[in-house]
C-alpha cells in the first residue's frame, strides 16, 4: 500500500502480520526488553521492514536505534520513516541526497476515538472536515486528518529538529486527487539553511481497513 504513495527514489517494505517468536535485531534488544508482547511484536516487524528497505537501496542491515526524540536514527545519508498500527507494519527509506525527508503513517480505518479531534483541528481543518464528509462521507475524514498530519510531523523534524503541534498544521484536502497540503502556522525554520518551510504536501490511500498517508520532501537545495 504505502509503496503507492512514494517517489521511485523512496523505498518502502511493509508487512500485515509478525513473525512468532522472531528475535530482535543485535543492537536492538535493550530497546524492548521490558515490552509487552505486543509492542516486541511491532518493534521487530517494523525494523525488519526497515532493514529490507535498506537493501532495496544497496545498503547492508543496521541497528535502528532512537534519537532523543524517539526519532529513528537512520544510517548516514538515509532519510526515512516507521509506521505501524495494529494489522499492518511498514518503513521507507531514500538517500539523502534524493529526498529531504520522508514521513508516512498507517491507521485504522475508524472514527478516532471520542475527544481525540478537539486536540487535532487547527484553525481551518474544521471547514475542511465537512467539506470533504459531504462529497464521500464513507471515508472517517477526522482519522485521516490525525494520520496527515503523523506523516508532516515525521516529515518536518529532520527538517528543522523541531517540534510539530497538530495545532500547528492546516489542511487542506483533495478528496479527488487524493492528495493534502499542510499550511504550516509557525516558522519553519531549516537546519541547513534552505528557505523556511511553509508548506508540506503529500498523498493518501484508504484500503483493506487502513487510512496511509505520506509526505516526502526533496530533493536538497544545491
């Protein structure tokens, strides 16, 4: 599914099920070793699908540790994302001098949960809500909204090492294309020194229970 939304540059491997009693990866391990079983399950398959998508870039497997914001930390000159919810795992991955960056989000197919969209909307995204419910009211356009802006925020941070609010993104939605525009509501200020980002687009799809989204920025300013 993701592998549908991305540039030729960014590959993506995904999974809809773990593999019982798969071991973590070496390197790995103390960062689940108090986990549930589920959350070892997701870790593991989400990883494994990173590191495949590594070798679909020529790249050899790695340890894919945290940074201080929980970012994943990505071998050098890779940009790349995580995602996973429950049914579905899946990692994308390009070289750094083909994309900025790249952030992608897979959730469930439902309404979010009762109190949940008050915390997501900016200024905006409610007109936006019921513009798009009124064309196709079987898509869950709030899910899809918090999934959205998932992917920007992923997409963002390597940017600007920043951090992202829901409050802090504007949407815009393409029910047609299938596509969004994130209107960016405070600086984007770039660690490499690029013009500021303002903006951040990307694509959806909405199939087999899920709502996946992606953004990719690229490629670097020369």
């Amino acid at each position: 599914m993701i592998d549908k939304l991305l540039p030729p540059a960014v590959r993506a491997v995904q999974a809809y099920g773990d593999v019982p009693d798969e071991p973590p990866y070496p390197g790995e391990a103390d960062l689940i070793a108090l986990a549930v079983e589920g959350r070892r399950r997701e870790f593991i398959t989400t990883r494994r699908c990173a590191r495949q998508a590594l070798g679909l870039l020529g790249l050899p497997p790695a340890p894919i540790r945290p940074g201080p914001k929980r970012e994943p930390v990505w071998p050098a000159g890779v940009v790349g994302s995580l995602t996973h919810c429950t049914g579905y795992r899946a990692a994308a991955v390009a070289r750094a001098t083909d994309v900025s960056s790249v952030g992608i989000d897979a959730e469930p197919h439902a309404p979010l949960p009762e109190g949940v969209l008050d915390s997501v909307v900016a200024p905006g995204d409610a007109e936006t809500l019921r513009r798009v419910t009124a064309r196709d009211p079987a898509t869950h356009w709030d899910r899809l909204l918090f999934s959205a802006k998932e992917s920007v925020y992923k997409a963002w941070f390597p940017l600007t090492r920043r951090w992202l609010g829901f409050e802090d993104a504007c949407l815009e939605i393409d029910p047609v294309a299938r596509t969004f525009t994130a209107h960016l509501l405070i600086a984007g200020d770039r660690l490499d020194g690029s013009p500021p980002l303002t903006e951040l687009r990307g694509s959806f799809l909405v199939a087999r229970g899920l709502v996946v989204t992606a953004v990719v920025s690229g490629p670097p300013e020369r």
